[in-house]
C-alpha cells in the first residue's frame, strides 16, 4: 500500500442504502446499481474499513434553497408524494419526462447526494482532508429545475458551502462525457471558482465548446470521439494542471463521471479507467482540502469498477489487481437489459483495472489545449 494522496486525516467515503434499490426506471440509464456497486467492491476488495465511512444526511429543503428555488423544491417533493406531475409543472420544472423521470424517491434520494456534498463542503471549510461522495456528481441541475437526469446541484451546493466557510479559492474539474454546464453557470460571474470541463464534442447538452469561457472562470475542453488515454494525459499535463496550479486552489472539487470509458453506451469516448484514476490523483494534489463526486456511467460493470478504483486511488492504493473472491461475486451478481449484458466479457469479471487505451494525440485535441491555455482569469 501506497501513501494517501494526502497524509492525514485518512479519506472519508460518504455513502447512503437509498442508493441500493432506488432506481428511475427499468427503462431508464439510471436503472443500474451504482453507488451499492462501489461500495460494494470497495468493501469487498478490503478498501473501505467501517472508520473511513459514514452515512450521508439528507439535505432540508433550507439547505438546498442556498442553490435552488423554493418553489421548485416543494413540487419536486409533491411529486414524491403524489407519484405524479401535471402537465404545467412538468414543463415548468422539467419533471415527468423519460429524462427526469416520476419515480419513488425523486426527491429523498437528490437531497440525500445533496446532503454529502454540503456535509463535504462544510468539513473541508473548516480542516484540510480528502472526501469522496459517488452520488454528487449531478453537475447539470439548474436553480429551477431539473435537467439531465440531475434534480438538485450537489458539486455547486458543496462548492457554496465550502465559500460560505470561508475558502476563498475553488477548482472545479469535470471529467464527465457531458459538459458540465450547471456548475460552469452557476460561478460564471464569481472569481472565486475556476471550472475546468472535458467532454465530449458534439454530445448533449451541446454546450461548453472551447471559446465558451463564462465570463473568464471557465475552461472548456470539448474532445473528439475516440479520446484516448495519451489524449487524456496530454490534457492533464497541458492544460489541467497548469491552469490549476495557476489558480491555487484552497480546494479542488473533482467530478469523476464514468461515461467517458470507453464501454459506456452514453459517449463515444474510449478512456480506460486507468486514465481516469491518473487524473483524479493528479488533480487531487492540487490542494489540501479534495472533494471527489461521482457522475455519468451507464454500465455497472464499468462505472463501478472506476469508481471503486477513484477509491482506491485517493487512499494511495494501486487498483491494478486481480478482484478478491468476495469482488468477483458482486461483479457477477451485477445485470444489464442492454445486448452487451446479456453476454458480458470476462473482463469485466476478472479485473478491476482496464487494459490501457492508448493512440495518437490527435490536432483537434492539440487545437483545444493551445485555445484553451490562451489568456488569463479574470479575476
């Protein structure tokens, strides 16, 4: 074993069971297990002692409104109760569609990742240390509404809650497929946080290309399909870490989405987990005070292994090994309705770490490093 990315405290994994058998759907992309998945391996692999886990609270409506309006969390928490929306306050709240869909704990369980990222933000305000929360990576929610499978905002809700405590400076780096336009927008006029997003070009929501820079504190790194992992490492040395080191950061907060690995049926990327490890490490050096979310992935194989892996990572221990007996279970015991999990490969059983995905750095990536390390903040 490996030192942490940060000496003392030891990280913190920050979890909840409502993740276990809450889903939006059997027809849904979130109808996977994802945050049991990783908690799942991470216990079974002897990663996560009982010491280095707690249970998340549930945000109060008080606490979400420091981001989102009123109105909008009493009829998210309506339409928990009455398992519907009316026509007027679907289209008003973005609710009831197959993208956010009606389902039984659409309001618990958005104010239960809601409420670790606050608890996150409000422990690295008052001591240095490294936190991880799979479940707060809802990165596209808007004051008002819903949008992209996300309800509540829980990376600007931890960021706030690490300003209102008084941190002065804050890195935000998205590693997701999908542009990570809530976060961006909600700190574009704010000189204090620096967002930082790779994903894909060309993919949902169709914002975040390379010009887009909200206002000076933003960095977008839109990327062609096929991005590979020398691609994501140019990135990383190029512009990631310059930028960050630029802006000394009091705390990063890192958005680890899953669905820029190349298996996952929502992107067209093809990262392997280890890509994605190495720059969760790399960035989380930045600064004393880390908080890691999770994301996108809409694999359970995939996004559980790289997030099990993030785990590992930020404890200093190296995820290329072989699954333990009791790891190997839980991966088998996982289903997918989608073809390629009525025949899984085998090595989404037998290994934790991917085969690496490297290939040429490509123009068009080299064109986004040079536009986007062009300037300086504006703040």
């Amino acid at each position: 074993m490996e030192s942490t990315i940060h000496s003392e405290p030891r990280p913190l994994f920050i979890g909840h069971e409502i993740y276990r058998q809450s889903s939006y759907g059997p027809k849904h992309p979130l109808s996977i297990p994802r945050v049991s998945t990783c908690v799942d391996l991470c216990r079974a692999m002897g990663w996560l002692p009982d010491a280095q886990y707690r249970d998340s609270p549930q945000a109060s409506d008080g606490e979400m409104a420091r981001f989102h309006h009123d109105d909008y969390l009493v009829a998210l928490a309506r339409a928990e109760r009455e398992q519907r929306v009316d026509a007027e306050t679907g289209a008003r709240y973005n609710l009831g569609k197959l993208e956010n869909p009606v389902y039984p704990e659409m309001y618990r369980r958005p104010a239960v990742s809601a409420g670790a990222a606050i608890l996150a933000g409000r422990m690295l305000a008052g001591a240095p240390g490294v936190i991880y929360s799979p479940a707060s990576g809802t990165h596209h929610a808007r004051p008002d509404r819903a949008s992209g499978f996300c309800y509540t905002n829980a990376p600007v809700l931890a960021i706030l809650a690490m300003l209102d405590g008084g941190i002065g400076r804050v890195l935000y780096v998205d590693l997701d497929a999908h542009h990570g336009d809530g976060v961006q927008d909600a700190f574009a006029d704010d000189d204090r946080v620096l967002t930082i997003s790779v994903h894909e070009d060309g993919r949902w929501p169709f914002t975040g290309p390379v010009e887009d820079r909200a206002g000076g504190m933003a960095r977008n790194l839109p990327v062609p399909p096929g991005f590979n992992d020398n691609e994501m490492d140019y990135l990383l040395d190029r512009v990631i870490l310059p930028l960050g080191e630029a802006f000394r950061p009091e705390a990063v907060v890192i958005q680890s989405g899953a669905d820029a690995i190349q298996e996952d049926p929502l992107s067209r990327l093809e990262l392997s987990n280890r890509a994605l490890w190495r720059a969760v490490g790399a960035v989380a050096r930045l600064a004393e005070r880390v908080l890691v979310v999770g994301g996108g992935g809409y694999n359970p194989w995939s996004v559980g292994r790289a997030w099990a892996g993030v785990w590992a990572t930020l404890n200093g221990i190296d995820p290329d090994v072989p699954p333990t007996a009791a790891a190997g279970a839980v991966l088998r015991a996982l289903t997918w309705s989608r073809a390629a999990g009525r025949n899984p490969p085998d090595h989404w059983f037998t290994t934790i770490a991917d085969t690496p995905r490297p290939g040429v750095v490509r123009d068009a990536v080299r064109s986004v490093a040079a536009l986007a390390t062009a300037g300086q903040f504006s703040g």
